[in-house]
C-alpha cells in the first residue's frame, strides 16, 4: 500500500443548514451556510482529579485572508463567553482545519455547550448543530456524551504507549449501522508493508460508539498508522487531516 493512499483520504460530511438558536448573548446567524462546520470535540479532564478542557476540530471554506474563527460557548447555560479558534492547516486549497481549546474548572462545570461563528469579509456564518448547539459533558452516563461528531464520522480520541507492550487507543464514531467494519491500518516501514488489526466495541454513547484497540510495537519503533470505519458502503477515515499518526507519540 502506498504511502500517500492513507495521507489522502479524508471523507467530508457537509451539513447544508446552519442557524443559530437565539440563547443569552447568543446572535441570530446572518445566514444558512456550509462555509463552517464542527468537525469534530471532545471534553475530557486534563489529569487525576484536575480541571476539564474541551478541545476540538473545525471545519472553514477558505473565503479570504482576513478571518476570525470563534467558539461561542458557556459553562452554566447563562453566561456566553467568546473563546478564538487557531488555524491548524489546509486540507486543500479551499479548505482549512482551525482548532480550539476551552478550559473549565471542575468546581464550575463538567460540561459545555458552544456554537461556532465564521467572521470574514462583512459576513458571519454560523455553525449551531441546527439550532439546537453543540453539547459536551464529562459523565458516566450514557444519556450525554463527552464527545460530538459533525463534519467527522470517526476520530481518534487518545492514544497510549502501555509500556513496552504496545500502543493502546480509543476512537469515537457515528452510530451510522448495527453492521460495521473499524479497523486500523499501520506501518513500521513507510507502507512498503502494513498490518490491519480490528478495533473493539466498548459502548454506545448518545448514538456515538466507543472503541478501542491495540498495537503491540515497543515505544521506540518509528511507524505510523490511520482508522479506517466501514459501514453502510462507505468508508470513512481518520489520517490525522493527511499526516497519519505516529506510532511513537502519545495523543490526548
């Protein structure tokens, strides 16, 4: 398999209506748009016992130089604050990644609700889930997951060295079928070979699936690997937006 096979397949997902639900400070969208999207975010806790941070991906139609990307969120269902997005890189011409970070005290909150504002040229585009924002809460509960999927059908959520074992890692995806093929494609030699290993149901949350799975390489070896998800016809990928992820790195 050739290398630039798993660095060019990134599947897209467009949500053609995009208002915004009037809420507190909340701004009623300009317009219905796909110029911006959620691609993908998720809650978690930094550490044992340590504050939350939400953290995730945004989709941007590349419509000019001058632009502000911005996360409208809040903590309590009250107060909205205003958090900017960075860019992270083009995925082509026209299309950009921008990425974000909020942090949440846990003595505050365990959860967000955010919209994401498109600024460029005059115009504000909006992304607000279709009205109803974008939910994230950190629980054991099954009701309200900690992760969202837009734009993106599955995404790596971490990835860990188990000592010299292996790497063990955790993927979200759409619930899309009951039938559904996720697997996980990597390399020790620049894709001159490659292994495929199944990845593992654990469970459902809120129509988004949890699975796990695990490559057994030591902590040292140079390699890469991608996700892919097969259902309904389709395949769908997660290659890092074309970088594929690093069998020697960690992710969070």
């Amino acid at each position: 398999m050739k290398n630039n096979h798993f660095r060019n397949l990134i599947t897209l997902t467009i949500c053609f209506i995009l208002t915004f639900n009037v809420n507190s400070f909340s701004i009623l969208a300009q317009t219905q748009t796909p110029n911006v999207e959620l691609y993908s975010a998720k809650i978690a806790q930094k550490g044992f016992n340590s504050d939350y941070t939400s953290k995730g991906y945004i989709y941007v139609k590349d419509l000019g130089n001058d632009k502000d990307i911005t996360v409208h969120y809040t903590i309590d269902g009250d107060t909205w604050v205003d958090q900017k997005a960075s860019y992270l890189k083009n995925l082509s011409a026209e299309d950009e990644i921008w990425s974000f970070n909020i942090d949440i005290p846990k003595n505050q909150s365990n959860n967000c609700t955010f919209a994401i504002k498109y600024e460029v040229d005059g115009n504000t585009y909006w992304d607000n889930n279709n009205t109803k924002n974008y939910y994230l809460e950190y629980s054991y509960s099954n009701n309200n997951a900690p992760y969202a999927l837009s734009k993106s059908t599955v995404m790596l959520d971490t990835a860990k060295h188990k000592y010299y074992y292996g790497l063990q890692g955790y993927m979200f995806l759409k619930d899309l079928a009951y039938a559904k093929d996720v697997k996980v494609h990597y390399t020790k030699d620049n894709w001159k070979t490659y292994k495929s290993i199944d990845a593992t149901y654990i469970k459902d949350l809120d129509n988004i699936e949890l699975w796990t799975f695990f490559i057994s390489c030591y902590d040292y070896i140079e390699g890469e690997y991608a996700i892919s998800y097969t259902v309904n016809g389709k395949t769908y990928w997660d290659n890092n937006f074309g970088n594929n992820y690093s069998l020697t790195k960690n992710y969070e």
